[in-house]
C-alpha cells in the first residue's frame, strides 16, 4: 500500500480498467450522499476467462487517506469478506477477461458514516494478498460551498492561471471552529498538484472564506484531447488509423506537438474522465480492448524530467505504466496502452526531477481561458474528540467556465 495513504490502484497486472463512479454515470467523482438512495459502482475486469472467486471488504479511512483506528462495527453494517458475485465471461473479444463489478452499499454491507473508505479486492484462497484498492466517499452536508474560479492570479491577470476562491457556509445548526475543518481541493480529479489541508483566508460568524492566491492558483492548462474507439470503423476524435495486428486491435492517435504562440481554442472535454462502451454493443462483457499507442514529437529527449500521459483511465497518478519512451530513432515519446473501447480524455504532462506536480506549459500549453473543474472536499473533525473520524460534510465541484 501506499505510505501516504490508499488510492484507486491496481496491484496485479491481471486487474485492468478499474472504474469508481456514482450510481450509473461513468463521468461522476465516486461521492454519495450519507442514508441517501445513491450508491458507488465499483467496476473492473480480471484479464483471463479462467478466474478466481474474488471478496471485498471496506474500511474507513482519515481525510488523507490513511485507515481510521476505529473498530469495523462502529461504521459498517454487516460484515467484511462479501464475496463477489455474478462474474461475465467475455465473449467475441480478442482479449480474454472476466468483468466484476458490485455497488456499496448493498444487502450485505453498508457504510453508516460519512468519510473516506477504500475497497479491497482480493483473491478469496489468497486473502492477504490485496489485488486492487479503490476509494470512495461518504458525504453528510453540513456545509454548503459557493465559489468562482477568475484569470486573476498571483501570476496576473488573464494569463497562464486560474484563482479559485470559495466561502463555506453552515448549514441549519451546525457550527464549528475553522481548525475543525480540513479542506481539499483538486483540479479535474489529479493528485499531484492537489491542495491539501486549506486553511482559511477569513473567519466570518457563519462562514469560512478561502482566497489564498498562492495555494489556489492553478495552471490553466488545455482542453483535453479526445479519442474514442467504440467501434472501429466510426472512431473519432485524434485516431489517425484502427488497424488489425493479429491477434489484437491497434489504436494510433495522431502525433501531437508543442505548438509555440498558438491561441487558445475551446473544445468540450469531459475535464479527464473516461467511459468504457460500445457502439452497438449492450452487453460489458462484449466490449474488446485495443492497444492504443500515443506519440508526442520532440525533436530531442528533455533532459530534465519525464512526459506522461495522465487521464482518468488510471485515476490521475503519474506511474511507470503511463510514462512515455523516447525514440531517438522517430524523434518522438511513445507509449502504447492495453485500454477498454471507449471514449477517452488525455493530457501530455511533463514532470520535472524533484518535482511533485505535473505541468502543461511544455506540452500543451496553458491558458486561463480553459474549461476545468474543481472539486472541494470538506472534512470536520471536532477538538477533543475520541473517535477516528473525519467527517466528509461538505463536497462541491466548480466549473471555471460557470
């Protein structure tokens, strides 16, 4: 696991295309509301026909996301090591797999306090052996939040970056201390340049108010590029070819490049996010997977840092299976993926040695102008309290094109 915490991740090279999202919408942050109709779907596959028996359990965790010390009967109903029913075997595909995929909560288990949980997936003769973790939210709004995102940043005005600022306010009787509240605010659900911890500019009676120009001053960036290869012959956005290489589909995206001085142009994305389907198709276990390979032409390698392909498809994180090789051959990066049919959103992103957080600016560019999506995470923790809790009790999302 992770020493800063648990994240959505596989860790098994058999495990692929695991997906997190509110009820039914693949476009949704995983984030339900506390005795509410919603629910999380938890969605991946196991990439041969010849599967294990797979279980889950859950576990409640603190705002970064490290796990809570509080025993399983205080926040579940029901108990751990449900077993994982109804697995679909792929049929007229040239990958073989076995599609998973389950809702919390269930009849079996249900989460009864709002916060951060991580599922568990593992392989039910190898319970110590973890193949996936996914993370989730539980949100119980005792907060409302309000905010704007401008081109007026510590960096100036209607340039490079984008200021958020938000004020959170209390609801009905709820009132509490600004250093009860830890506040977390990410930019289209990326990790890296995430804010964590946000304190608050000012203290009103009934509100907190964020405005702090260095934390929440982000790169603009680009719109995202688009690909989607439902189906191989109407594929759109930038394929340049679907072809066949026995015994797999081959996906290849037009080579991109830096475009130096270019004006900014408005496209609509889905701000990273990623959604498995099939044209035509209806059943999960129907839709194939290709090989997609992604180029991005440099006329010499950079020498300081690393290009990676970041998208929803892998959560965000920056890892060595979505960093890009150079070809001193083709003068370009290249990075070829095993992904799901669908419909993708991509970033190019460069991150430079010793460096926490991705940037644009080398490889697409970065404008205040850009449609991006923010999302507040509210978490309260009382002064004195016994129990290991933060409470999720506020969650929003800001369009900076609003």
């Amino acid at each position: 696991m992770e020493a800063s915490g648990f994240r959505t991740k596989t860790y098994s090279d058999q495990i692929a295309t695991l997906q997190l999202y509110l009820n039914d919408n693949q476009l949704d942050y995983p984030v339900m509301e506390l005795n509410s109709p919603d629910y999380v779907t938890v969605a991946f596959d196991y990439m041969s026909s010849n599967y294990p028996h797979l279980a889950y359990k859950i576990q409640l965790c603190n705002a970064d996301w490290t796990l809570s010390t509080m025993d399983e009967l205080e926040y579940l109903e029901g108990m751990n090591g449900v077993v994982i029913e109804n697995p679909v075997v792929s049929t007229n595909t040239t990958f073989d797999y076995t599609h998973f995929s389950f809702r919390v909560p269930n009849e079996e288990l249900r989460p009864t306090l709002s916060g951060n949980y991580v599922v568990k997936v593992y392989d039910t003769d190898h319970p110590d052996v973890i193949l996936l973790t996914g993370c989730f939210s539980i949100v119980d709004h005792k907060v409302s939040v309000q905010g704007k995102v401008t081109g007026k940043s510590i960096y100036g005005v209607n340039k490079e970056y984008q200021h958020l600022s938000f004020e959170l306010f209390f609801k009905d009787n709820f009132n509490a201390l600004a250093d009860e509240f830890t506040v977390v605010v990410r930019q289209n659900g990326r990790h890296d340049n995430e804010v964590f911890g946000l304190k608050p500019t000012y203290v009103k009676p009934e509100s907190l108010v964020f405005e702090d120009e260095r934390k929440l001053s982000f790169e603009g960036g680009n719109e995202y590029h688009i690909i989607d290869f439902s189906h191989r012959f109407r594929y759109s956005g930038r394929i340049e070819r679907i072809s066949f290489h026995h015994p797999y589909y081959h996906v290849e995206t037009f080579p991109e490049k830096f475009k130096d001085g270019r004006d900014y142009s408005y496209d609509k994305d889905v701000n990273g996010h990623f959604k498995v389907h099939g044209q035509y198709i209806w059943s999960e276990a129907e839709i194939d997977y290709s090989i997609v390979h992604f180029t991005f032409a440099k006329a010499e390698p950079w020498l300081d840092g690393s290009l990676y392909v970041m998208g929803g498809f892998n959560d965000n994180w920056l890892e060595e299976k979505n960093k890009m090789v150079y070809s001193f051959e083709r003068q370009q990066y290249e990075l070829a993926m095993v992904l799901k049919n669908g419909g993708y959103n991509y970033h190019f992103v460069f991150l430079p040695v010793d460096w926490n957080a991705a940037t644009v600016n080398r490889t697409e560019g970065s404008y205040w102008e850009t449609d991006n999506s923010y999302q507040i995470y509210v978490y309260y923790h009382p002064l004195g309290s016994n129990l290991d809790q933060d409470q999720l009790v506020g969650f929003t999302e800001i369009y900076s094109r609003d």
